[in-house]
C-alpha cells in the first residue's frame, strides 16, 4: 500500500507543481515553440526544390558510386541547359515563313534578356557556355545555341558588327584559308603528279564535262574547296597531308638556319678587319644582331604563314590570268575606241590585246609592287606612270600598288648560297661567296642576288622595317591629254578600275591610327588579304558577312562562299525543300559535326531519317532550341574577363552568382513562354523548360510551388478538426463546455509541428514535397488524438478540485507516453531507408512526435487546471469573465450528442438492431 502511495506520488509530481505553479508551464514550451517556428521559417532556403536531394538514395552502391564521381569532378555535367520549344497551336506545318519570323522575334526578345545586379547590367553573353570563336575573344563572338532556325539566313540577327570580324578572324581565316592556302601550295609542288586529276577538273572545261561533270565544275577556286573536303583516302589528299607537316618543318629548319648562318659569317667578316669604315661597322653590328634575333625568334607558325602568304601570291596570279586578260582585251576592244585614240594623241599606250601567260606576269609584277597608300587595292593594268597611284592614265606601265615586298626571288638562293647543306661538314663546305667572306657592304654581287632579293629574307626582314604607309580608298586617275572628251572617259575607266578594298579594320587608315608603328610585312599581309578578299576570290566582306550569308562549305551541301537560304518571301513548298538538310552549328559542323534533328525537330513528315532534297519535307510542328548556360563558378570568372563590354565585374561572389543564375532562368523562360496560355496570342505557342544545375530552373520552381500549395489543404485540415472538437466537447451547460480548451490544444498541437519543422529547417532538413503533403495530416491527427484522452480523461472527473486534476493525468500519462513512444520508434525504423524523401520525412515526424509529447504532458495540461478552475469558480465557457446563470447550472439537458450519435446510431448500428431514425 505504501508502495502504490509512492508511486502515485511520483507519477503525480510533474502535474501537482503544475497546479502550484502554472505559469512556467504555460509560458515555456509556447515560447520555445515560437522562437524556433520564427528562427526556421525565416532561412532563406527551407524549401528543397533539387529532385536529386529527395529520392537519390545517399546511401549503398549507387551513392558510393556518385561521392566517387564528386570526388573527381564528374559528378554534374559542366553547364546548366534550357529547352525553348515551338508549336504550331493549329497543329499544322510551322516551316512558314510568318511562323518562323514569329520564331526568330521572340528569339530575338528572349536572348536580349537582362536583369540589373549592384549597378552592373547581366546579359545573356555572361551566363551563356561559350562566347568565343577562340582564344582571347570571349565577349567577341555569339552565344552558342543549337536551332533549327541557323538553317535559314534570317537567323543571323544575333551576329553584331564584333562578332562578324571575330568569326572572320577566328574561323574564316584560322580554320579555312590558313589551313587551306599551304596545302595549296604543297599541291602544286610536292603533290603536282598525284593531284593532277583533281587540278585538271578545276581548270580545265573540257576535261571536267570528259569526266561526267558540267562545264561550270572547272572553276580553279573549287581547288580550294577540294583541299579541305577530299576524303582522308584520296591519293592527292593523302599526298597533301603526307607531306604537309615534313615540309613545315623542314622549311622552318631553313628559314631560322639562314638566318642564324648568315649572323655568324657576318661576325666573321666584322672580325677579320677587312671593314673599318664606323658607319659600315655600325651597319655589320645590326645585320648581326637583326640576323640572329630572326634565327631566335622565328617560330613555326611564322614559317607556316610566310608559306600562306607566298602561295596565296601564286593563287592571285594563277586564278586570275584568264579574267585578267578577258577583262583587258575586252577594254581594249571596246569602250568608245580607247586604244585608237589613245594612238592618236601619242600616249604611252598599252599593248591591243594579251594572253594569259601575259595576265600571269602582270599580276605578279602587281603583287609584288609598291605599296600605295592612295588606292591600296590599286589596278594590275599597267597604265599608269606612277606605281602609287597619284599618276596619269597612260603616262607609263605600270600598275598601281602592291603588297610592297617582292617575293619573285627564289626561295632556294639563300641555301645555295650560304651552302646550308654542307655547312656542318667544314671539308665539304662551299658557299656561294664571291670572297671568302658574305659582303654585304661592298656590295657583293653574290650577296645582292642570293640573299636580298630572295623572298624568304626579304619577307622577314620587312618584320623589322617600320613604314609609315595607310590603307586608302582614293579613285585612280584617269588620262592627262589634250583632249577633254578623252580625259573624261578615262576618268570614268579609271573609276571603274579602282578597287574600294580598304575596310575600317584594314588599320591605320585615315581615320584609325591604330597600334601605330606598323612595319613592312603588316602592310604586305594587308594587301594580299585584301585581294584575298575580293570579289575576284573569296569574296567576302569584313565586318559585314558572316556564316549565313559566306558559307565556309564545311557542312554537307554548303558551298566556298555561299549562303543559307532565307524564308523570308518563300513559299512554304520552298522553305521546306531548303530545309531538308543536315543541320549544323554555325560553323557547319566544325565542332559538333551534324546536329542529331531528333533534339531540335518533332511532328516531321516524312521522318527525320528518310526526308532529304529528293524526298523533302512537308510538315514540322514543333521546333526546338537548345541552350546552355555557365554554372556560377564559371559565370564569376565570365564577368571578370576585360573584353566584357561595361567592363569587368570583380566584387562577385559564388553566391551572387547562383543568385544570378536562378533569377535569370526564371526571367529567361518568363520572355521565352509569354502567352503561352493564350490561344490568341499568334500562330505559335512557346513553352521552355530549364534543368536545375547551377540554380533551380523550371523543375526546381515546379516542385517548390508544388510543396508550397499544401497551404490552403493544411489550412483547411486544420479548421476542420477544429471545428469537429468544438462540436464534440460544446455542451449546453456553459460550465461543463470546453470549446475554449479545446481550441487551445489544437493551437499547441500547431504550434507544436510548425516549431518542430523550423527546428528540422535549422538542422539543415528543408521541406521537401513528401514531407509537405503527408506530415501535417499525420502529426496533427496524432497530436489532436492525444488532447482528445487528456480532455476525456477530465470529462470524466466527477469535480474539478486538484485531487481531480491529478487523477485525470495520472490516468493519460501512460497511455500518452506508450503512444509517443510506439510512434517515435515507429517514424525512427524508417531511418534506415536511404531514400532522402523517406528517411528525412522521418526524421522530422519523429521531432514533430517529441514536440506533440512534451506539449501535450507538460504545457496542455496547465491550460486545462486553468480551465477546471473556471468551471469550480461557475465562470462561463469561451466568454470566461462572465459567470453562468443559477438556471444554467441547475437546467439538466440531455446532451444532443448522446441522443443522436450514441443512441440513434451507434448503438443500433453496432450493439442492437438497425432501427435507426425510429
């Protein structure tokens, strides 16, 4: 007996202070509870919107497999992609060209997209993964994107002045004419015998119609396409390439062994005394010391571009022959009698009529003139008295301008004369000296026609010769003779014939300085990249063209110098048909080669793999455009590049980044999907979708907004279960009703969970979708069930003095207890899981079961002493500060409750007959 007395005693302490002492226990947890729900909440991120974080297992072989791939760096792709879809609403063909250009505006509208951070303006060139054509011009070329629209021209709208002289630069001629131009040469040398048949095509018409090709196939420039798009096992392609890199070499070898060569024998001349004159000492020291500077500084992509340079020379003469002397014969013949009345009135008139081996000369002699800073294209005609081009029309022979380096010389000369080949070989050795020494003081004759007129040393020496020339523009002159009549029809022949060649990026001009000085060789390589430019040859314009209107003929069905077809004023038959072809990047397929359609083309008819020119295509429906973006890391150093245009971005952090990012995709596909929703806005509906590397994208919002709408349900929930208390513990008597402790135990319950959650958000566990849409209705169905058995076990009570209060608890201390312990033991086994959706959702029900415990047991049951106190004291339910009417008390009324869910129901229902409602 005295036993069971200890025992009530102590399962009675807790609850018989908390008579005492209420206050603490009504004030502590609710207190607690609110700092943590407040603290939690308030974290910026307490939403978990990464797929990967909720069901990727974390634990097992799968999860090994990922730490190791982290481990190396490999374990995300290295850029973040968004999908920017097209569909035709009416579910017809959107190859129109009013659909497309719909396509191309918001296109246009779309990677405009900007957003301000911290006064810096962020655009889509400093979230895109590439920007550059090459080393050193990021900022200088268009973002990288995959489109079905880079099949029609109009897609070249993104293409700004820079980025046009970037793929100029970078792609024209780094990867098509400075690969292409010394494997012309080794063609025509090397290879001559084994690319016989292949010149022969592209030169000769009859020959080329022989062989089953049109007459038009015989165009020499189509060598230059041949060299770049022969097959690997054609005999001249394997020649070319076979010989390509010895050649390079060996001629590198050359180049800076001469020039190392003749430093050393020029030494030998300054020593042996023979020259004492100070001038030519001082002379003799620079050669030395230009001399060996050269043989030290050359560089194999030097040599390789003397190569170029000296071949596209050769082209210029050899593809130009022919129209050279058509267009000069046909001058001469015709234009209101020039050549006879050029006779008449005595002039230095040229010759009635050359062939092409005279046309060849000439424009050697033309390349290899002066430069003229008067008309620098200048005129290959020799008409004219002076080279510059400030002369008169038929006052001399010659032609107007040149690169200003002679390169007619013999490459070999300087070999031979410095005996290259046996200078090792001291018993062997015989150079070409005229003494027994190189003079180049005297001069020796030897020295003159070995040396300084070869075209290997007149090319590199020009590098160190400084020149104050420009590009220019100016109209070549026409006659200077007694007749006006004469004058003036030569002055519109000469207009004719002078070439406007000079861009504003041939620098200096007259109005760009440019990096001045510039030396010799700067202006040689101008000149010849003018005419390389011209109509005559590439035709191609800086500044201006770009690869939809100058195809480089990489891409199957591309031609050298082409142009992608528009849409614009197409029929619908026409823009399909043009369609029907591989699709490429803009540089047709240099990088990617052919873009697999199956990404970027749906609804297609025929399908994708059986459409072609011969089977075009007849409908498209959806279109799609790829895009990839820098995760931050990457966007940081982006935007401290100093080609950036407002300048380079240095106080960004990772985390400013990220920031970026997320708000940029979001904005990104806000513009991209505009009207989506809205059957009237256009023909074309556009839905985008972005991953969530980086910063959460499309997926990531979804989820978050899906975690997010369990708000009104849980809401709802809530005022239902309070509702359905109320209506279970109202009562008539205002004194036996309990509505108030009741609302305040649903209260303590919610405030239970809701701190719970913010003290698993402080923990580093966010709010996942599984944990949004299922804890809320589990938890406070747990906890409302336990405020139910303490309110009953009060109900129950036949007084409301403390001796009643405390039997109540001692009665749902253990019941309470084994159900929270059942529970947390329950939601803890679930931990094993190493699913983070499930295991995370555990651990959290399992705080949420400990917080329901503690304020169910130690903080509710407070209230409810409050609570008998006002029913002793006879103060009303709810409306606590009145007290009940003596009629109230005394009234009996049978509980409406008992009547019609007890006796009506239940207990016919489950104890006796069904005799409901009777």
């Amino acid at each position: 007996m005295a036993a069971h007395e200890t025992e009530k005693k102590e399962a009675s302490w807790p609850f018989s202070h908390m008579s005492s002492m209420p206050l603490p226990y009504l004030l502590i947890l609710p207190i607690a509870f609110v700092l943590l729900a407040g603290f939690g909440w308030s974290q910026d991120e307490y939403i978990e919107d990464k797929v990967s974080d909720i069901w990727i297992p974390t634990r097992g072989a799968y999860a090994q497999d990922l730490d190791y791939a982290q481990s190396l760096g490999k374990d995300r792709l290295p850029y973040t992609s968004f999908a920017a879809m097209a569909i035709s609403r009416d579910g017809e063909n959107i190859f129109t060209a009013s659909r497309l250009d719909e396509i191309r505006q918001r296109m246009e509208k779309t990677e405009s997209t900007t957003i301000d951070w911290k006064g810096h303006k962020i655009t889509w060139d400093d979230i895109c993964y590439q920007n550059n054509a090459g080393r050193g011009t990021t900022y200088e070329f268009p973002c990288a994107r995959l489109t079905p629209m880079d099949l029609f021209q109009e897609a070249r709208w993104f293409f700004d002045e820079t980025d046009r002289i970037t793929w100029y630069n970078e792609v024209v001629r780094k990867r098509l004419v400075l690969p292409r131009t010394p494997r012309f040469g080794i063609l025509s040398t090397t290879c001559a015998a084994q690319c016989a048949e292949t010149v022969g095509l592209r030169t000769d018409p009859e020959f080329a119609v022989s062989q089953g090709y049109d007459a038009s196939y015989a165009e020499p420039l189509g060598l230059f396409y041949d060299i770049g798009n022969m097959e690997m096992n054609h005999p001249c392609r394997q020649c070319i390439e076979a010989a390509f890199e010895p050649t390079m070499i060996r001629l590198t070898e050359y180049v800076k062994g001469s020039f190392l060569v003749l430093a050393g024998e020029l030494t030998k001349f300054l020593q042996n005394g023979t020259v004492t004159a100070s001038e030519d000492v001082q002379e003799l020291t620079q050669r030395i010391d230009q001399y060996y500077g050269l043989s030290q500084s050359i560089t194999r992509a030097d040599v390789e571009e003397y190569y170029t340079y000296s071949t596209l020379r050769g082209m210029y003469a050899r593809f130009g022959a022919a129209q050279y002397a058509a267009g000069y014969n046909q001058m001469m013949a015709t234009d209101a009698g020039l050549l006879p009345v050029c006779l008449q009135l005595g002039l230095d008139c040229p010759p009635a009529n050359v062939d092409a081996a005279t046309g060849t000369a000439a424009l050697l002699a033309h390349v290899d003139g002066v430069f003229s800073s008067f008309n620098t294209a200048g005129s290959p005609f020799p008409f004219w008295s002076l080279a510059n081009g400030t002369g008169v029309m038929f006052g001399g022979s010659s032609p107007v301008s040149g690169s200003g380096v002679d390169l007619s010389g013999q490459p070999e000369s300087l070999g031979a004369y410095l005996d290259l080949a046996n200078f090792t070989n001291p018993s062997a050795w015989s150079p070409g000296y005229s003494a027994d020494f190189a003079d180049p003081i005297t001069p020796d004759p030897a020295w003159t026609a070995n040396v300084e007129r070869n075209p290997i040393y007149k090319w590199f020496m020009s590098s160190l010769e400084i020149s104050d020339n420009r590009c220019g523009n100016a109209a070549l002159t026409g006659t200077d003779s007694p007749s006006d009549d004469y004058d003036a029809s030569t002055a519109g022949l000469a207009a004719s014939l002078s070439i406007m060649g000079c861009t504003k990026f041939d620098v200096p001009n007259a109005n760009d300085e440019g990096d001045s000085p510039y030396n010799k060789q700067h202006f040689a390589k101008m000149w010849i990249d003018i005419h390389l430019n011209s109509p005559n040859f590439l035709d191609i314009v800086q500044g201006e063209d770009d690869p939809y209107t100058w195809t480089t003929s990489n891409g199957c069905g591309y031609s050298l110098g082409g142009e992608r077809e528009p849409y614009s004023g197409r029929s619908d038959e026409s823009i399909l048909y043009n369609a029907s072809r591989e699709l490429y990047f803009v540089d047709e397929g240099a990088s990617l080669g052919p873009i697999d359609r199956h990404l970027l083309l749906g609804g297609v008819f025929p399908p994708i793999e059986e459409y072609s020119k011969d089977d075009p295509l007849q409908k498209v429906e959806v279109i799609q455009t790829l895009y990839s973006g820098l995760l931050p890391a990457d966007i940081l150093n982006r935007v401290k590049n100093c080609n950036r245009p407002g300048g380079p971005i240095t106080n960004m952090t990772v985390e400013d980044a990220e920031a970026i990012l997320k708000s940029y995709k979001q904005l990104f596909e806000e513009n991209w999907s505009e009207g989506y929703d809205d059957e009237n806005n256009g023909d074309v509906q556009f839905v985008f979708c972005s991953d969530d590397s980086g910063a959460i994208g499309t997926t990531g919002r979804i989820l978050r907004d899906i975690t997010l709408d369990n708000g009104k349900l849980m809401a709802i929930s809530i005022c239902l279960i309070a509702l359905f208390s109320v209506i279970l513990l109202v009562s008539p008597d205002w004194i036996e009703s309990r509505v108030l402790i009741t609302l305040i135990g649903v209260c303590l319950v919610v405030l239970a969970f809701f701190a719970s959650l913010g003290l698993a958000i402080l923990i580093g566990i966010k709010i996942n979708v599984t944990l949004a849409w299922t804890l809320p209705f589990i938890i406070l169905g747990i906890g409302v069930d336990d405020v139910y058995i303490v309110l009953m076990a009060l109900k129950k009570q036949e007084g409301y003095g403390r001796e009643n209060f405390l039997r109540a608890m001692r009665e749902v201390a253990v019941p309470v207890s084994m159900t929270s312990v059942v529970n947390c033991l329950m939601f803890a086994v679930m931990n094993i899981s190493d699913i983070p959706a499930i295991y995370k959702t555990a651990t959290v029900a399992t705080i949420c079961v400990i917080a329901l415990y503690l304020s169910v047991l130690f903080c509710y049951p407070a209230y409810c002493w409050l609570d008998m106190k006002r029913q002793a004291a006879g103060y009303r339910d709810v409306l606590f500060c009145f007290k009940a009417q003596e009629n109230d008390k005394d009234e009996v009324r049978k509980d409406v409750r008992q009547v019609w869910l007890y006796e009506k129901f239940y207990y016919p229902v489950m104890l006796g007959t069904c005799e409901i409602f009777m």
